[in-house]
C-alpha cells in the first residue's frame, strides 16, 4: 500500500495536491483533519536521523571501495 502524508493550506476552502508520478493507485480515500493545533511530535529516531552527521563524498567512496572489494569474493 502506498501512503502520503501531506500538509496543505486551505484557500478559499480548497486544497491543492499533485501526486508523485509512481503513485500508481486509480482510487483512493482522503482523510481530512485540521492541523492548526496540531504540533510535529518527532520520535527519537526522527531526531537521531536529523542530528546525525552527514557523510562527505569522501566516505562515501570509501565505503563503495570497500563494497566492491566484498563483491569479488562472492
């Protein structure tokens, strides 16, 4: 099942969503709550990814280095 979840503002009393071109689904159900009081609650692994360090190009060669060294032994 393909999920989106989306926060959108109301004009004129209409909302406006483009869906991604994979979204593949020919019907689907809309579920339309007010967010006005609604405030982002992150969960600790939301905020472990946020504040984690971000890899340099430089690792990340490193590491597809070593990837590839891996895969010639299988």
């Amino acid at each position: 099942m393909q999920a989106i979840r989306h926060y959108a503002e109301v004009i004129n009393g209409a909302i406006h969503f483009d869906l991604p071109e994979d979204f593949s689904a020919k019907r689907v159900e809309l579920i339309i709550l007010p967010a006005d009081d609604v405030t982002v609650d992150r969960t600790a692994f939301q905020r472990f990814l946020l504040d984690s360090p971000e890899m340099s190009d430089e690792e990340f060669k490193s590491i597809e280095e070593k990837r590839g060294h891996l895969k010639q032994w299988t």
